[in-house]
C-alpha cells in the first residue's frame, strides 16, 4: 500500500509538471484584463462582438494559435487529473498534505476558470478582476507545486524509487493524460 501511494504522488507530480508546462505555454499569449473589445479572431460567427480581452485572448489562442486548442485541452486534463489524482492519494493515507492540495487545486481552479472571464462572468464573483483570478490561479498552482515536490521528496526519503519504478510512474502518468 505505501508503493501504490508513492507512485501516485510520483504521478501528481509529473501531471503537475505536464500543467506547469502547458500553463507556461498558455500565458505567452493569454492577456488577464478585463477591458472591453471587439473581437477580431479567426471564428467569423464572433467578429465584432464586445468582450473582454482575457477571452478575445483564450478565443485567439483555440482558434488562430497554432496548438492552442490542444495546449489548453492537455492543461485542463492534467487539472482534472490532478483533482481526481489527490482525491485517491487522501484515500491512501497521505491526509495532511492530501487536503491541503485539494484546497489549493480547488482555488487554483476557480481561479482558472475566472481568468477566462467565460464561466463566472454574470455571477457575483464576476466583479472580481480579471487580474486578481489570473494571480490567484498562479499562486495556488505554484503552492500545489511546493506541496507535492516536499511530499515527495519525504516519500523517497522513505521508501528510494528505482529507474523501474520511475518508468512505471511516467508511463501511467503519460497514459492517462493522453487517453483521457
């Protein structure tokens, strides 16, 4: 039981590390404000209509970004997976660290979604800038971040991993991503 819980805190950091890339992959052409624009993308059916530039960007970037579409389907993935994957590491026992990260991945999700300004917009947390959810998300994801290397670390400080076992991780890490 200790190894299956190992190698499924092995597996949240290495989906961790797929969403850290795919979100750095996102922000070189995501744009958090909040200002009004007309939209001028490559989906005919928007053009001109008024939003804000944070989801004229998120549009841009599925649309006229060459991968977009996929980077932001693969860094939803690894949320979704990171969110079900601590679930299953708090039911092995890793409690303390377990709830922490799904506290985190719960504000960094709701921060996600309201730096896209599509979800919460016409609700009461629509009044929070766009900024503010886009910082929100960035510091909850690099303290989840924190959180699964120091559990970890501790872990193999325990019980070594072997190159076998690394693979193993990797291997089911890139399979479930990738078939999800």
């Amino acid at each position: 039981m200790n190894r299956v819980r190992q190698a499924t805190g092995e597996m949240l950091v290495y989906l961790f590390a797929a969403f850290l890339i795919t979100g750095g992959v996102l922000a070189f052409s995501y744009v958090p404000s909040g200002e009004t624009v007309a939209y001028t993308g490559g989906y005919e059916p928007l053009r001109g209509v008024q939003m804000s530039a944070a989801y004229h960007s998120i549009l841009d970037i599925s649309m006229d970004v060459r991968g977009g579409l996929l980077m932001r389907q693969l860094h939803h993935h690894c949320a979704v997976l990171l969110g079900l994957g601590t679930v299953v590491w708090a039911l092995l026992g890793r409690f303390r660290y377990a709830l922490a990260a799904l506290g985190l991945a719960a504000v960094a999700a709701i921060g996600g979604y309201g730096s896209a300004d599509d979800l919460l917009s016409g609700t009461f947390l629509a009044r929070v800038p766009i900024p503010v959810w886009y910082g929100l998300h960035l510091v909850a994801a690099l303290a989840i971040g924190v959180l699964l290397v120091v559990s970890s670390r501790r872990e193999a400080a325990r019980q070594p991993r072997t190159a076998g076992f690394v693979a193993v991780t990797l291997g089911l890490t890139a399979m479930l991503v990738f078939l999800l």
